[in-house]
C-alpha cells in the first residue's frame, strides 16, 4: 500500500495528532527516497540528523559485533519509524540499516525541522503536549505488546511482508533466526509455527524459504 506525503507524517506518533495546519507545514520539508533490495540506508558511525518514515518496505537494522559477527536489532516495516531524537540533537549512528525489500521512505531533517519550529510556535506547544502523551502511554504500549503471542506475531509478519511486496507468493527476505530474535522467540518456533500454519491451510511452504499466503484473514485474526 502506497502512501501520501500527510499519510507519511501520521505514521509518527510524535506527529499524530498534530492539527492539519502543522501537518501541512510539515510536509513542505519532507523528502522522499526509494531503495532498492540490498541497498543500504545508513551506515554506522553515519551522523544521524534524519527522522526515517518507512512508507512502504522492510529494513533490517543491525550492528557488528565484537565477534565480527552481524547481530539484529530491529526490523522496520511499513507503519515505523527511526531517527526520531535526531530531529532534536546531534547523534551518531551506531548501526546500519539495509532494505531486505524494495523500500519506500519519507525524511525529515534536522535542520529543517528545527528551521520550522523556529518559524511556527504552534507546533513547537503541540509537541510539548505530543510529548507528554507519549511518556503517560508507553507503560500501557509495552505491556500490549508484551501480550502478543507468538503466532500472532509470526502471522502479522507474514501479511505485512506480502502486503510491502503486493504478492502473496514471496521468499522470506530474512534468516528465520533473524526473524526468532525480532519476533522474541527461537528459531525452532518460528519452524514450528509456519508448519502449523501450512497444516491448517493458512500458508503453503516452498523451497528457499518460499511462503505463500493462502488464508490472510486467519493469520491477522491470531492472538
């Protein structure tokens, strides 16, 4: 599904319940970029002065570690964001971000972005207040998400995937360990998960970890 420019910012809960009137000034200092699979979007040590919005794709964020090997952080999908803190001061990355699938993003700088708070009170206040909101919520977000089962998680997965994709058919864009450490559980349960799936006629597996999705409505009904 693709995305408008005031779509974009609504994404960012910072940004969320900002009035129309912001939201239009916002996106006068929104860019967009597309990447393709494979192609990096930042790299650790890269100075990080840019709010990311993915609009439409999946992004893998990782670090090397001490060992030289590569660890998972966090998966971006449709609907996430990063960067948000680099809208307010100066940071440095310390990982790297790569498109497992062709990716669409929204950006914001920070230079931009504070050119317009300087410009506009209004929404420099609707932040405060944004702020406060968010810090009152995040106990309650936490535990929701704490909450989720696995196969709900598995399940949501997989539709968002195909959906990014505009397929049903497609390969997993990333190792099924990789997907156990984002999805909080082990490797084997994500096996065991997709063979349950594939048993109940939700999914149907392939070779190269192929997936297609027959049943979507059951696997986003999952809890």
């Amino acid at each position: 599904m693709q995305r408008s420019e005031h779509d974009c910012i609504k994404l960012v809960p910072l940004f969320k319940h900002l009035p129309d009137s912001d939201v239009d000034k916002i996106e006068t200092i929104m860019t967009h970029k597309h990447y393709a699979a494979g192609e990096s979007l930042f790299l650790d040590g890269d100075d990080l002065d840019t709010l990311i919005i993915v609009a439409n794709g999946q992004v893998k964020v990782s670090k090397i570690a001490a060992n030289g090997r590569e660890q998972l952080l966090y998966l971006l999908q449709s609907g996430d964001f990063d960067g948000e803190g680099a809208l307010f001061k100066e940071m440095t990355r310390s990982s790297s971000g790569v498109a497992l699938i062709p990716t669409q993003v929204c950006q914001i700088s920070r230079k931009n972005f504070q050119k317009l708070l300087s410009q506009s009170p209004s929404i420099s206040m609707n932040l405060i207040n944004e702020f406060g909101k968010r810090i009152s919520s995040l106990e309650k977000r936490t535990t929701e998400a704490s909450t989720e089962t696995v196969e709900a998680r598995i399940g949501n997965y997989l539709v968002e995937t195909g959906a990014s994709l505009e397929k049903d058919t497609f390969k997993l864009p990333i190792k099924k360990k990789d997907l156990a450490i984002y999805l909080g559980t082990t490797p084997e349960t994500v096996s065991r998960k997709l063979t349950e799936f594939e048993r109940k006629g939700w999914i149907s597996q392939g070779p190269q970890k192929q997936i297609k999705l027959i049943d979507k409505d059951s696997l986003v009904l999952l809890d």
